[in-house]
C-alpha cells in the first residue's frame, strides 16, 4: 500500500506542475523600456503581447504615413485610382508645408510628373513630404478633408485618441496617437500586398521624370539593411540590421522624438512592434571606441525576440499540456480497472470513486483535479482494505 500511496504521490506531482502564462511574463522579462511608450501586437491576431504606456498619448511625426499610404491603396482597390496613373505636381499642392520638412536629396517640382505608385515608394521608403502632400490630392480633395479621411478611417479600425493633421506627419501639438493605435494601423496597412512590397524595400530606384533623371532611395528603416553608410560615406555592417524584419516605417521629431513601427516574420509567427519617443545617445564599445546607439532600433529588436522566445515557449509548454491530457486519457483505462476492483471490495465506494472522476472530467480542470481525486480513490480504499483485513482475521 506504501508503494502505491508513493506512485500516486509521484503521479499527482507530475501532473500538476506548473504551466505558467507566459505571455504575461512579456512585461517582467522585457521590463523598463528606453522609450517613452511601445507595443508588440500579434500580426495575426491583433493580440497586444507586450505594452509600455501603450495608451499614452503621442504625436506620431512620420509614423502617420503608414495611414495616407493605406487610404490611397484602398482607394486604388476601390478602383478610384491606379497605381499607374499619372500625377502632374502642381505649387499649391504644397501650401502651407514647412520648408524644413523631409524630402528626397533631389526635390520635387511643380510640373514633375509621377505615377502613383512611385509617390508610395518616395513617401514611405525616403519619408518624403512633398510626395505625402501631392498624395493628399490625388482623391481630389484638399489636405484638411483628406485628413478627416484619415481620422475616420482610424476610428473605424478601433484606434483610440487618434488624430492626423497632415499626411506626411509633420509635427502639430494637435495631432496625437498612440503606439496601440499605431499597432492597428500598421497592421491594417501589412494586409495590403503592395504595401508589404514597398516598406519591405531597402534600395530603390526612381525611374526618370520628365523634369528629373532616376533617384536613389535609401529606406530611412535600418533594420532592412545589411550594410549602412558612416560619417565618411562608406558602406560599413548595419548592427540594426534584422533578416526576420519585413518594414515598415520611421519617424522623427523634435516633440515626437525617433519613432519607428514596425513588422517581423520569423516564419512561425508574424509580429508588429511599435516603439515611441526614443532618444539618441552614445556608448562605449569593448574596444574603447564611441557608437551612437539607436533605441527606436536597439529595443525593437529587444522586444520582437523575447516576445518571439516567448511564443515559442509557450507552444512547446502547449505540446506538453496535450501530452499530459493524452497521458491522463491514457490513464482512464487503468482507473477503470482500478474501479472495477475497488467494486469487488465495496459497491458503494466504487460509485463514489466513479463519481469524483466524473467531477474532474472538464476539459484542463481535469489536470487541476485528477490528483485529488486520486488521493481521494486512494484514501478511501485504505479503511476498506483494512475492515476486510479485519474480517479475514
């Protein structure tokens, strides 16, 4: 009986050992972020896996491009425009866009013409304004109602205190978001094949206008790129650089700070991180020289791998639950038999150790309650087993 007692006590353990939810451990295991907020958010599901002051309000700079990217595309799958269609640049397309804003090293004129297509490359692969403001036009409608496009759009996907005042993102105390509703966003946007085909593009080439020779586009996202070029104009190893990094887009300002929203594909799982409100600064390296450090870079990656290690895990802790549930299955077979002899000692305590099987049968309730109502088989048998050796006596 000692033997048996020790069998169950050991099956009972085994039984009962912690799983853990490990999504939850995100926050733990990612802890303190070096930005002012961040969100990691399931591609697939829209799941929110990981948030640091995800709710906070914050000005997006060009991290709002993702949103003017995503009206035009659905307006060309609505067949209110094409890709190929031709755009004629005219000067008042630019009204009231400040000169410091972004643009490509070769700027845009009045009279240059573009497809639409080439606009999306120069507006979300080089964050160029002046292509986010002939963009603005091409529904035909001025900036501020294509703006409220902008806002009902993001209403509709669920995204909270959003606002846009300008489609290329341009500082405003008055445009506000946050990194969860920049997560919607940019997952909405990833859904789209020729967006996914333009944020995911390190190097691009413009063809010639008929005012320009071809551009040279750099993405300004450096998790796209092996190399990267240095203070001297060399092509020097990207630290930032990640093969699993599918897009999309950078942001910059003085109120904002550096920005960056992000996409992931480890061939499992696809993921999007948005990290906000980051600051520049520099470090020591091992060898005694100074490296700028990027934190809209350098936490991104943090937090895509543990939330991915974190995924794995819980799906190798999720095979093992259902190797345990098949094991307790297995296991049924022999309490019956168990049964079938407690049966023969005692009618009534067979149907009571029926019943309290019966009450651990609910799906993973079961693993919670399998080793107390084998503790309770076992405990009821020990009298039993003793009145009979009494009455053998």
């Amino acid at each position: 009986m000692r033997k048996l007692v020790a069998c169950a006590m050991l099956a009972v353990f085994l039984f009962l050992l912690p799983t853990g939810v490990l999504a939850a451990e995100a926050e733990d295991r990612i802890g303190d972020v070096e930005a002012a907020a961040a969100v990691a958010m399931d591609a697939d599901t829209g799941e929110v896996l990981f948030s640091w002051h995800g709710d906070d309000p914050r000005e997006p700079a060009s991290t709002a491009k993702m949103m003017t990217a995503l009206l035009i595309l659905e307006a060309v799958e609505r067949g209110e425009c094409s890709l190929s269609a031709s755009i004629t640049v005219e000067d008042w397309m630019f009204e009231g866009m400040p000169y410091d804003a972004s643009r490509m090293s070769v700027e845009i004129v009045p009279g240059e013409e573009f497809t639409v297509e080439q606009l999306l490359y120069a507006h979300m692969v080089s964050s160029d304004c002046m292509a986010s403001h002939v963009l603005g036009w091409v529904l035909g409608e001025p900036i501020e109602a294509f703006c409220q496009r902008m806002d009902q759009r993001a209403a509709e996907l669920g995204c909270t205190d959003t606002h846009f005042t300008d489609p290329s993102g341009y500082p405003d105390p008055a445009m506000t978001t946050n990194a969860r509703s920049l997560a919607i966003i940019a997952r909405e946007c990833m859904t789209h094949q020729t967006f996914r085909d333009i944020v995911s593009t390190a190097r691009y080439t413009m063809p010639a206008t008929n005012m320009n020779g071809p551009r040279e586009l750099e993405n300004t996202n450096r998790l796209l790129a092996e190399q990267t070029k240095n203070s001297d104009g060399a092509y020097v190893p990207n630290p930032y650089y990640s093969p699993m990094a599918t897009g999309i887009k950078t942001g910059s300002s003085t109120p904002a700070g550096n920005c960056l929203a992000s996409s992931f594909d480890n061939g499992v799982h696809r993921l999007i991180v948005v990290v906000l409100g980051t600051s520049p600064y520099w470090s020591t390296a091992e060898d005694g020289t100074a490296e700028l450090v990027l934190p809209q870079y350098a936490e991104t990656l943090r937090i895509a791998d543990t939330v991915f290690w974190l995924q794995e895990a819980e799906e190798a802790v999720a095979s093992m639950s259902a190797e345990r549930f098949s094991a307790v299955d297995r296991a049924e077979e022999s309490f019956a038999a168990a049964f079938a002899a407690v049966h023969e000692r005692d009618a009534g305590l067979q149907r009571l150790a029926e019943r309290a099987w019966a009450l651990t049968m609910s799906g993973k309730e079961r693993i919670r309650y399998a080793g107390a109502a084998m503790a309770v088989i076992l405990l009821l048998s020990i009298p039993s087993g003793l009145v009979l050796r009494r009455r053998r006596r």
